[in-house]
C-alpha cells in the first residue's frame, strides 16, 4: 500500500459513511493569530467547535497539511535524529460537530484500522482518560478489546483543550505494538512510554466539557468528535519499515539525494540524518511555498528560512556545495502532485524561490562559516566555551544564519550558546510586539446570528440596488434594538447589494433608505463566518429592527473600483508573460481611486519590461475581451486552469472569472462587464517591498488619464523654465546638471588650495604640551578625503607632533587625529580623537598614529578641538 492508497482509503471510508470531504486548508491560518502554520487537522473548523459558526454539515473528513516548526509546536530540532519527527505531515482526520459522539467514534477508528487498513486487532491497545468509564467499556464491552489492552491515562496524555479555556475533554488514542526490538531498556516499558515500540497511530478527542477562566467544566450541549491519524505513522507500519523515512513518501527524495551526492544510505550516521533531514525540509518548503511563504528575516518567512538554510548546511555536510535543494522539491512534485495538483501548477514559482534563497544564502554562508570556526578556535585558546551573543547576532543579521544552524554546528562540541546576549541584541534591533495575540472569535453581538448558520446573501453582482430587512443593529459591540439620527452603527441584513471587503478589493459606499430613515454606509466588512457588516451614521430618523430599507450603492465608486480589480487580473497576466511563470500574486488592493498589486520576482524590473507590461495589459484592455464569471467546484476550477490566490479562503464551490484565453483566476470580486471598460492602465510605481516580493501602484481610467495630464504639464512647465522645446528638456537638465558638477570640482578645489596654504603659516597655530608640538585647528574642506590629505600635508611639514583637525561638512563634524610615529608609544590617535568626537555627538576610532571621527553637533567643534590639551595633559 502506498501513501496516496492509504490516504485515499481514509477519505472514501468516512465519505461512504456521509462525511462531507473538505479540502485541506492553507497551512497560513486563516484568522488566527494564535498559530504560525496550521499544525492539527481541527484548525479550519475552531470557529464550528466554539459554537461562533455553523456549516451546512455536521460531520466532516479531512486530510490537512500541517507544520511544526516554529512557535509552541516545534518539532525542527529534532527531524533527522529520531524515527518519526517531521516539519511537514498530514494528518488524516474525521469530525462531528453535535453529530455522532464516542461510541460512532471509536466503532469508526477500530473498523477502518482493522478491515479498511488490515492491522492485526491483536497487536492494538487502547488508552483512555483515567476517569472517562464510558471510553473504557465501549472499548471492552462493544468493541470487545480485552481490558488488559485498555490502559488508564493521565491528563498530560488524554486530555485535550483548545486553550486555557473553551472546549475540551478527554481523548483516546489507539496504539500499536511494534514488538520488543523497537523497545527500550526500561522494565516498566508499556503504552505511554516514548520508545517507538508502542506508536500512538489515532488520537479520538471526545470534545464534550467547556472550560471557564477558573478552571470549571460544564457539559457542551453538542458535543464533538475530532481526531488525527498521521498519515506519514500509519504507512511506516502498513508497509512493515522501521522508521517513517523509510516509506514511499520521503525514499524517492532520499535517493535523489543519494545521486546529486554520490552518497548511499545508512553508509555513516552523518549522512543518513542528513538525508533525513533534507528529505523532510524539502516537503516542508515546497508545501510552505506554494501556500504563499516566502523566506524573510521575520515571523513565518523567517521559520521557512530556517529550515531551507538547514537543509543546504546538512548537504554541505555530504559534499552538496552547490545549489540542490530545487531538484530535490522536484522529486516532492512527483510524490504529492497526485492529491495536490497545486504544487505542479506552482512549480515555477516554487523553484524560483528555491533556488533564489539557495543561491543567497551559499553567498554568504562561507563567510559566516569561517566567522564561526574563527570565533570557536579564538574561544578554544582563551578556555572558554560560550559564544557570545553579539557574534551569534551578528551571523543571524549580517549572514542570514539561524540560531539552529550555529545550533548543529556546535551540537557534537562542549561549547554554549549565549542566547541571553543574543535576545537582547535583537531586542536592541526592533522593537518587539507586546500585544497577546489570542483567537479572533466572532463579536459576541453576532454570535446569535453566527451560531444558527445565517449568512447574509449577496445579491450584488448584477445590480447595486435592492431591498433588505435589518436583522440586528450594534452600536459600540453591542446589540441594541433601535438607533437614531447621529448614531455610528453596524447594521446587518437578510440580503445585501454591497460588496464587503475581502480578497483585496475595498467595501462598498451607499446608503440605506426608507421613508423614515437613511442611513449613510461608508465601509462594508464581512466576518469570518460569512455575515456582512454595514457601518454608517444614522443622517435621518431612526432604525430599529426588523426595518425594512432600499440599499443603494454608490454607483460611480462602485464602477471605478470595477475598473481596477479587473486591471489586476490582466496585470497579473502580463507580469507572467513578461517577466516569467514564477510570479505570483501575493497580495493586493483595489479601490476606487488606485490599484496596488504585490507579486513574487527577484530582481529588479528593467524600465523596458515595466514598459512592456504597461503595453501589453493596454493592448489586453483594447482588444475589448468579454469579463465571464462562472460558478463551479473548486477541484474543477483548478483542473481547469484556474489561478487561486495565496491570501484567500476557498470554499467548495468558488466563482471563476475569466478574459479571453490569457486570464482565468478565482475571484469574488466585482468586474467590468467588457475589459475595454477600462480604458486606460498607467503604471504609478513599481519598487521591491521584501525580499522576493515587489509592487507595482497603477491607476485605470480617468485617474490614469489625469495622472498623464499631470505629468504633460510639469514636462511642459519645465521646458518653460528651460526655454527650450519638451524634446529638450533631457539635454538642457544633463547640460545644467554638469556645469553645477564642474563648479562644485572648482569650488573644491580652490578650498583644497586655501586650506593648503594654511600649511604654510602653520607655525603660528603650533602649541607644545609636555614638549610635543601640537596643532588644533578648525579648516574648510569639504569632505573625508580632502581633510585626511590636508591632515598628511600638516604630518610631513610638522615632522613631530600631534595633530587634530576639524571640519563641518552638509550639516555634520569631521575630526582627524594624526600622531606621528615617534609619539605612538606615549600618545594614541584614536583616543584623542574619540574624546573630541564625544563633544560633538559622533563616535569614531583607528590605528595609534591615524584615526576619524564624525559628529551630529558641528556646532561644537571649536569645544572639541580645545579638548586635546586636555586629552594629552
């Protein structure tokens, strides 16, 4: 049995027993703070299991995509070194929601391990919560499991809470005995032990108590059911090997690795975690990737970061000095593209990324190393054994190394880290957030609305007019029954004509009118369980609930940001053509007034690409292509073609929009009926925003018009200016601009030749201290280099001495410290230099007989100079 066999098993078997299959989610949660990656099967229906939604089913089936690696559920450190650890896993999982409990549950678990996947009933043991009776003798007395099987847990083991408070309850997990040769030592060896004789395969969470801020627990009303089956775990024993790495799901990677190295399984420890270690992270990032994450220096950009950087140092480790790890994603391609197409769709882009941060970070990792293996033999000699924490700051900011990989470099060695040094140098670099991040729950004012499943129907595709009843009002968070004129409310009604915002595109404007009331609707939002919220100011009369109203939108608001979101898609298709299939959309915002268009590329746009995608979305807008929406089922969608958006929450059934033969993405949002509509596309800017990631700013219709409007006036104001013709105007400022250069050389140079000739008279500045002739003066240069030149010409005419010269240059100090040679043992450059740096608010340094210094207060410099008296005295 393969992998996808395994999977596909689990899915028919809950799909045959009514279970609605939903998709995996994105592994970026969707509105929860609380999470880096989604990581548990349960993530996507937390809403459903707090009561704040309901759905159109009641039971559910799911193989999800997850990571751990980052945040409280980090497994990182441990992938490569034990049997079953991973970054990435599904997990298989089936769900009722106040549907079945415990019994359906468990008869579920134990029919499909047994008949659907053949396991040996005799070889499976059950725990339970010590306290849960009725777990206990369904297991003995229904499904006839002997009671010396069934093993009484602990709290740590099977019980299970979403968080300190909410819905929990205790859980069941069924195990499997590996036998004795993957035990351990320990006598009292038995089910709860870590050792991988005992392997946890199902955890049965009964969810069936809510927990309040004291710690009491109340029956739920409905209770749930939600377990997870490790897809990676069952296959490891359906096909009878050792470890997880060793089934059909990471083997094909492995050997792949085998080739770009030469190196061959369990031929040493070093490479089998190795192998282990770039097989895992390799799934990892293809999957990560293609749900939008891009490696950054922060957040879940910086976890991806980390585990690709793991990857390429443990393949530097087998000999892999160039870039590797995008041919081994490829072979992720070949495994997991039968159950998500998106990763081929996407391997383009995935592969882009790859290499692109591949070819990063080898740039900078030799210099990082030797950084490290200089600092580790400097400890060595001194008889220290901690790396400090501003060196470990420094490989993280300036060569873009993780902690772990100074981690691993020094794991097999007795030196420490210093991470209390560490901390504090990055808590110097940025300000940290301190606000608690918590679960983004439904408003409690709409949770009676949320709880029943009642979502606001839009009806706003085909008209921007129509009538609706008011189903609650909320002013300040909470419900209130009736509002008057003045009053900032949140309306909800049965059916809407305006837009809310989601997928990039702003809310609709308007107003709600009947004879006694109006209402004016300056933003609408949708919450997450599908309710569209109007805010507004009560201008006339009063509302009350229950009120029914016309809703009319703002049309030319409306139309303008029509214009924009369907300039999008054709930019985004032109950005493919010209720049390449790697670019994806990775964020966006369309108003009425301007686009914003962010998309993944790594490298900057010449001016004559940025031209040719500004050509190409105008010729797309000339050939006047049909806007077609089209309602089918997501799989569909993506079979055909369709470009899905990182940044969105899909449900079953999506709405596809569709120009001519070169845009085809899935989208809610509001379109032109014509691309023509649009009339024109003008590129505002375009710059990079993050690493990989660009934006371009434009504008469409007459916005775009006005903005070339604009621009035609200040070239023709100019070339007034210039007296010339518009065509002149490049030649005239680049004539202007070089005779502004050729008189700033000549003012430079007259300074440098007056301050010369300050060399001459010096003797009269010459001071002596302790018998050392010392000159202090103040001189009018303009830069750096020329007061280090003039410092030299005081040098050769002084013979012996000390000199310290200051300058004020753009707003800023400049001191120079020359000691000559024969003074170095007695006087030192550097801190007399760095003592009249002080008073002008700079620091600096440099050798004994030569050192600079800048300052922010040039107003001090004649203080500053005084000080070297001081200094040598």
């Amino acid at each position: 049995m393969t992998g996808n066999d395994a999977r596909k098993i689990f899915l028919e078997y809950f799909k045959k027993h009514n279970h609605q299959q939903v998709r995996s989610s994105s592994l970026v949660p969707q509105d929860d703070p609380t999470l880096l990656f989604v990581n548990a099967g349960m993530v996507q229906f937390k809403r459903v299991f707090t009561g704040d939604e309901k759905r159109d089913y009641s039971t559910a089936v799911t193989s999800q995509k997850c990571v751990r690696a980052g945040g409280k559920h980090n497994d990182l450190e441990n992938v490569g070194y034990t049997a079953r650890h991973h970054t990435f896993f599904e997990m298989l999982g089936n769900f009722s929601f106040g549907d079945y409990f415990k019994e359906k549950a468990i008869d579920f678990g134990w029919d499909l391990l047994t008949n659907g996947y053949g396991f040996d009933k005799d070889k499976l043991w059950v725990s339970v919560y010590y306290e849960d009776d009725e777990a206990f003798n369904i297991w003995r007395d229904q499904v006839g499991v002997p009671e010396e099987r069934i093993v009484r847990l602990g709290e740590e083991d099977n019980f299970w809470s979403m968080g300190d408070t909410g819905p929990c309850g205790p859980c069941s997990e069924i195990h499997i005995d590996r036998g004795k040769e993957f035990g351990c030592d320990d006598k009292n060896c038995a089910v709860g032990c870590d050792c991988d004789r005992w392997l946890e395969l199902w955890n049965l969470v009964f969810m069936q108590f809510e927990k309040d801020e004291q710690g009491n627990m109340t029956p739920l009303p409905k209770p749930s059911i939600d377990t997870g089956l490790g897809l990676e775990r069952v296959i490891s024993v359906l096909q009878g090997v050792p470890t997880n790495y060793d089934t059909d799901l990471f083997i094909p990677i492995m050997e792949k690795v085998g080739v770009l190295s030469g190196k061959k399984r369990h031929e040493s420890d070093l490479v089998e975690v190795a192998m282990k270690v770039i097989a895992d992270h390799s799934r990892a990032s293809a999957f990560l990737i293609c749900d939008g994450v891009l490696p950054s220096n922060e957040g879940r950009g910086y976890v991806l970061r980390r585990i690709m950087r793991r990857a390429i140092r443990y393949g530097r480790s087998i000999g892999l000095v160039k870039p590797f790890l995008h041919e081994t994603v490829q072979t992720v391609f070949k495994i997991m593209d039968q159950a998500y197409p998106e990763l081929k769709d996407s391997s383009a882009f995935i592969l882009n990324v790859v290499k692109n941060e591949e070819e990063k970070f080898l740039e900078t990792l030799g210099t990082g190393m030797r950084l490290l293996e200089s600092t580790i033999d400097s400890l060595k000699s001194q008889n220290s054994s901690t790396i400090p924490g501003d060196v470990i700051f420094k490989l993280y900011d300036t060569f873009g190394f993780p902690v772990d990989i100074i981690a691993d470099h020094v794991k097999e060695t007795d030196i420490d880290l210093d991470m209390d040094g560490f901390d504090k140098a990055m808590a110097q670099q940025k300000a940290r957030s301190k606000s608690t991040k918590t679960f983004a729950g439904v408003g409690e004012a709409y949770k009676p609305l949320t709880s029943q499943g009642i979502k606001t129907s839009f009806e706003g595709y085909d008209t921007i007019e129509g009538n609706s009843d008011v189903l609650i009002i909320v002013k300040d968070d909470k419900e209130i029954q009736t509002a008057k004129k003045g009053d900032q409310i949140e309306v909800v009604t049965t059916a809407t004509v305006f837009y809310a915002e989601s997928g990039g595109q702003a809310g609709d404007a308007g107003t709600f009118e009947n004879k006694n009331c109006l209402i004016k609707i300056t933003q609408t939002l949708k919450d997450p369980t599908g309710l569209f919220i109007h805010k507004g100011l009560v201008q006339k009369g009063a509302v009350k609930k229950g009120d029914s109203f016309t809703l009319k939108v703002d049309a030319q608001k409306r139309q303008n940001t029509a214009l924009n979101h369907t300039a999008t898609h054709i930019l985004h298709s032109a950005l493919r053509k010209v720049l390449g299939d790697h670019v994806k959309q990775s964020g966006s915002l369309v108003t009425d007034t301007r686009l914003r268009f962010d998309f993944t590329h790594f490298s900057s746009i010449l001016p004559e690409d940025i031209q040719a995608i500004e050509n190409e979305t105008n010729l797309r807008i000339r050939e006047n292509h049909r806007v077609e929406t089209k309602e089918m089922d997501m799989d569909e969608a993506v079979k055909s073609g369709a470009t899905a958006l990182f940044e969105e929450k899909y449900g079953d059934v999506v709405r596809v929009v569709s120009q001519g033969d070169f845009s085809q993405e899935l989208c809610g949002g509001t379109h032109t009926k014509q691309s023509g509509d649009i009339g024109m596309f003008k590129i505002l800017s375009e710059g990079g925003i993050a690493s990989g990631v660009r934006r371009i700013e434009a504008a469409t219709g007459q916005t775009a018009l006005d903005f070339i409007h604009k621009e035609q006036a200040l070239v023709e104001s100019t070339a007034g200016l210039l007296k010339g013709a518009k065509e002149d105007v490049v030649s005239k400022v680049e004539a202007l601009l070089k005779d502004k250069k050729d008189l700033e050389k000549e003012l430079e140079s007259l300074k440098a030749k007056m301050a010369s000739k300050s060399v001459e008279n010096m003797d009269d500045d010459i001071k002596e201290i302790n018998g050392v002739k010392v000159i202090s003066k103040k001189v009018d240069i303009e830069n750096p280099s020329q007061l280090r030149d003039l410092a030299d010409k005081f040098k050769t005419k002084i013979g012996s001495g000390v000199i310290l010269l200051g300058a004020e240059s753009n707003g800023k100090a400049l001191l120079i410290s020359i000691v000559t040679n024969d003074l170095t043992k007695d006087y030192k450059a550097g801190d007399i230099v760095k003592a009249a740096a002080k008073i002008v608010g700079g620091g600096g340094g440099g050798r004994p007989d030569m050192a600079q210094a800048g300052g922010t207060k040039p107003e001090n410099l004649d203080k500053a100079l005084e000080s070297v008296y001081q200094t040598m005295s």
